[in-house]
C-alpha cells in the first residue's frame, strides 16, 4: 500500500503521466481524492464503484474542470 509520501516521492522523480489509487471507504475517499490531486496525480483510480454518485462525488471534491 503506498502512501503520500510516496505519490510525493514518484511526483518528483517522474514527470509524465501519474496515477494514484485510492480507497473506496466512505470515509475516507474524498479527502484521498484530494490529497492524490493536491500531490500531483494525473489520474486516480477508484476501485469498486457501485453507485453513480460515488464517482459524482470524487469529480466534485477536485472541483470544476476535472473529468
């Protein structure tokens, strides 16, 4: 399992495209979602989605322009 530190650790060592999976607990998605964007993920993975609002949430917490 890794950790912030290492987003931060690969972030700086690799410059292309970066991409974080995160847990899908209710409580504690959104603030991982943030915290892989504010750390430089490209892209993040949320893994058993089961309902649509569960994503519309993720989108949401990374504010406008994300997709």
């Amino acid at each position: 399992m890794g950790t912030p530190e290492d987003l931060v650790s690969m972030r700086s060592a690799f410059g292309g495209h970066l991409i974080c999976r995160i847990n899908n607990d209710p409580g504690v998605r959104l603030a991982e979602v943030r915290l892989a964007g504010a750390l430089g993920a490209n892209e993040v993975w949320l893994p058993m989605v089961r309902r649509l609002d569960e994503i519309e949430d993720c989108l949401g917490a990374l504010g406008p322009g994300v997709t």
